[in-house]
C-alpha cells in the first residue's frame, strides 16, 4: 500500500508538471509548493502576495500554489527547486540549514527583539542581500521573508526564573533542543500534533512552538502558562523563485515581484505581532497565565544562549558575517 500510495502522488506530480508546464498565457507561470496548509497563517499571506504580484506585472506574472505534498515534500524542496522540478517554493530556510548553514542564523534565540526591528534588519541592515547571497549558490532566489509569529516556551509549571526549567521535560526540536538544554531542560523530540498527547498525559512537561498554537492546536485544554519574551520572535518563513527562472524575468516582473515582497513582509510583520497579541489575549481568557520574566533573567538567558549563536558562527564565514549585522544593530541599544 505505501508503495502504491509514493507512485501515486510521484504520478500526480508528474501530471502536474506535464498540463501546467512554465508559462502562463502571454507570460510566466511560477509553480509554488508550499511546505504548509492552506489555512495555515503564512499560507494566507502567501496568497496575499502572488495576487500583488500579479497585479503589479500586470499579469506577466503568475503564481500557482500548491499545498503539502502536491508536487514535492518539504525535505526535497530545496533540491527540487534548484534542478528546476518547480519554479517556486515557500519554506522556512531553518528545513534546509544542512544545506544553507547560513539559514540557522535566521533561527538564532532572541536574534531580534521584535517584527519591527525585524524588517529593519532584513531591509536597511543587508541582512536580506547576505541571504540572496548564500541561497543563490544552490541555484534559489531568496526573494522574501514572511514573518508569522513569534516562537516559545509554554509550559505546566510557573517559570519566573531560569533556574525553573532545570530538569523539566521539554518538547524541543532542532534548533530547540540546544536551548533548552541551555537553560537545564530535558529536551524531548517530538512532532508538534504529538505534543497535546504528551502533556495531557506528562510524558513532556511543556513545549516551545509558536505561541498562536496555544489556540490552533488547543493546547489552552493541557498547558497552563505561557512564558514571554518568547525565543523566537517573528519567525521567518521564505518566499523562494529558481535562479534561472528569476533572471529570465523581464526588469518589469523583477520589480514588481521585489514590490510585492518588501509590502508583503511589511503586513507580516503587521499580522505577526496581531497573531501574538489574539494568542497572549485568549490565553488568559482560558485562564492560562501569561508570565513575563524580569529583564534581569532575559539578560542571564541571552549569555547562556550565546554559545549557540558562537557554534552557528563557525558553521561558515557567511554565518558570521550575519550574526555581525546583528550584533551591530543592537550595539549600544
């Protein structure tokens, strides 16, 4: 049956590819996979942009998108994207930081403060130029971010110190997993739609996810606090076009689509912050509290958590040249 089930969809991609083709009536037709649902929060800004878009081409331009595993999976996105399998791809670059070391650094704990200081970073500081840079290696136009929301702990237990974590068992994965062995945790790896089983049954002792989830995934039912200032604030998702297909654009098209992405990250930022907000006001609703912690332990966390931005440095030059920018940015403040 697996089988039967991989060649199906391999046969449906193949479809795909053959009645859809490259191009659209009277110009270019970019086929986009994205790596998540439609109704997922990114998706609807992604939707957002390939209508701008095409507007602002006037129509040389045009966005398809498709959603989980209709052309290919999220961990062959990347390579299916450069070989030209699809033209588009929306993913978070942390899916290929294997690949793009560089990516991690956009996944770093407290790497900015807030969806404001965000867009700055990525558009005055050349922290977007620097990852057009590393991504066109591997034959991808990182075209633009897409903030959606901010990243943290959330727990069964009250947190108003570091020291609180020690020993706790906390959902934790990929980049995660060294930050809550920073602050003494026991990381534990597990999918997030597996996370509510765990804490209802205390398997795990919390989680760090994206905060919106304290509603989308119910997790208001198992949880009873939410920690601020979360570890990942705005997290990036990415809007990626083939190399080659970018360059063959028309100067027309390029502009319009930098236009689309610059306003489209701009409402990201916008809607990242409201997602938090509408996350942070229903928790206390189902009366889960929302602690802060004093600057004071923010400050203790940042230094335990600056060995991480140190190994991620030495991953490549590219890496540390971006945590540089944002070393720079936040000098002095």
């Amino acid at each position: 049956m697996k089988g039967r089930s991989a060649a199906a969809r391999l046969l449906v991609s193949i479809l795909s590819i053959f009645f859809l083709g490259g191009s659209a009536v009277g110009g270019t037709l970019i086929r986009m996979q994205s790596v998540y649902p439609e109704k997922s929060y990114g998706p609807e800004l992604l939707k957002v942009f390939a209508e701008k878009a095409k507007e602002y081409s006037g129509g040389e331009v045009e966005f398809k998108l498709f959603w989980p595993g209709q052309l290919v999976s999220a961990e062959e996105g990347l390579d299916a994207l450069g070989k030209g399998m699809i033209e588009g791809l929306y993913a978070a670059s942390i899916y290929y930081g294997g690949t793009i070391p560089e990516a991690k650094v956009e996944w770093l704990p407290f790497n900015w403060k807030d969806a404001k200081d965000a867009v700055e970073i990525y558009t005055k500081r050349g922290f977007l130029a620097k990852m057009r840079e590393f991504a066109a290696k591997h034959d991808a136009y990182y075209l633009c971010p897409i903030l959606v929301g901010s990243m943290g702990a959330m727990t069964k237990f009250p947190v108003s110190k570091i020291e609180d974590f020690k020993g706790k068992k906390i959902r934790a994965t990929g980049v995660d997993g060294p930050i809550a062995q920073a602050l003494g945790a026991a990381p534990v790896a597990l999918v997030g739609p597996e996370a509510y089983t765990a804490l209802k049954t205390g398997t795990i002792e919390g989680t760090i996810y994206p905060i919106y989830t304290i509603k989308t995934y119910k997790f208001h039912e198992v949880l009873d606090h939410i920690i601020l200032p979360p570890f990942h604030p705005a997290t990036p998702t990415v809007v990626w076009i083939n190399l080659k297909v970018w360059e063959k654009l028309s100067p027309k098209a390029r502009e319009a689509l930098e236009r689309a992405g610059v306003e489209i990250l701009e409402l990201s930022a916008k809607k990242s912050e409201e997602w938090d907000a509408e996350a942070v006001d229903f928790a206390k609703q189902q009366n889960v509290k929302v602690m802060t912690l004093p600057e004071g332990e923010v400050k203790k966390m940042k230094d335990l958590f600056r060995p991480i931005w140190d190994k991620v440095a030495e991953a490549s030059p590219g890496a540390k040249e971006l945590i540089k920018i944002l070393d720079d940015f936040y000098k002095g403040k």
